[in-house]
C-alpha cells in the first residue's frame, strides 16, 4: 500500500512545543523571532543563533513525529509491501552566504541538495548510497511503477481465489 504525508514543517515560522524547546536552550530576551525574512544577514550573532535553535528545535519535532511513523511500521511489519518515501521540497539558508531563506541565486548546495530517502520493498537493499541526480520530478514516475508492480501482484491472488 502507499500513504503519503505532507507536512509543512519545518518551514517559518519555526515554533514548537517548550519541550522541543528546551533541547536547544540559549540565552535569548528579544521578542519573538522565529520567521527570518528572505534578506541579507544583518543580525547579531546572539539572534543568528537564537533562530538555528529555533529551526533545530522544529527539526527535532518534526524528526519525533517521523519516527513514530517508522515504528507502526514496524509494528505492523509493513515493510514488506509499502513503499516508503521522505523527502523534502528545498532547503534553506540559516546564514550560510550571509543570506537567510530559500529564494536566493545561485542556489547553493544548502538549497538544492534536499535528503531523500526512498524504500522500496521490491530491491530489499538497505543502507545504500547512490551518486545519481534525482529530481523531485522522478517520484511520479516511481510511484506509478510501484502501484502497477503491487496491482498486479494483488490480480494475481484474486485470480487464485
């Protein structure tokens, strides 16, 4: 089967729950900043630092949540016929190149290199590293493959019945 969850963090602004929080304690008493605007740097190092934590502390939010997910699959032993795949649209800039935010030329490494992680129950390969492009255009094509490949799979059995 396939499930797909579109979340919208980590994305500005960065706020979470205290507990998330509270991983990432600073020292911080300005007002509340958690949405850097897409602009050239000119904070302090004290509010640079202050908005890492509170990105960091989506982050590791958004990572809780996500491993939830990775357990029911394992619960439910849904490895062995779910295609699994996490990736995200962009990245974006916390200060690198002096720049906050995603909309900047030339789209650096921390822009345009975006994780993506991909199961497929059909290779049973763990663990692998691959050096080829992928564009986030390539996903419909491999969701396709992999419902037609599970949809036939399942005619197959219903013929048996």
């Amino acid at each position: 089967w396939f499930c797909q969850i579109e979340t919208f963090d980590p994305h500005e602004p960065f706020f979470t729950q205290k507990h998330y929080q509270d991983l990432y304690p600073h020292d911080w008493d300005g007002s509340t900043w958690d949405w850097p605007g897409y602009e050239k740097v000119t904070q302090d190092r004290t509010a640079i630092e202050h908005m890492r934590f509170q990105f960091a502390s989506l982050v590791s939010m958004c990572d809780r949540h996500l491993g939830r997910v990775l357990d029911v699959m394992d619960e439910l032993d849904l490895w062995k016929d779910t295609l699994l795949i996490v990736n995200t649209d962009h990245g974006f800039l916390m200060n690198e190149h002096d720049w906050w935010g995603k909309c900047r030329m030339p789209f650096w490494q921390e822009i345009a290199h975006i994780p993506l992680w991909i199961w497929d129950p059909r290779s049973g390969k763990r663990g692998e590293q691959r050096q080829a492009l992928v564009q986030t255009i390539d996903l419909a094509p491999t969701l396709l493959e992999f419902v037609d490949m599970m949809g036939n799979r399942l005619s197959g059995l219903l013929k048996k019945i």
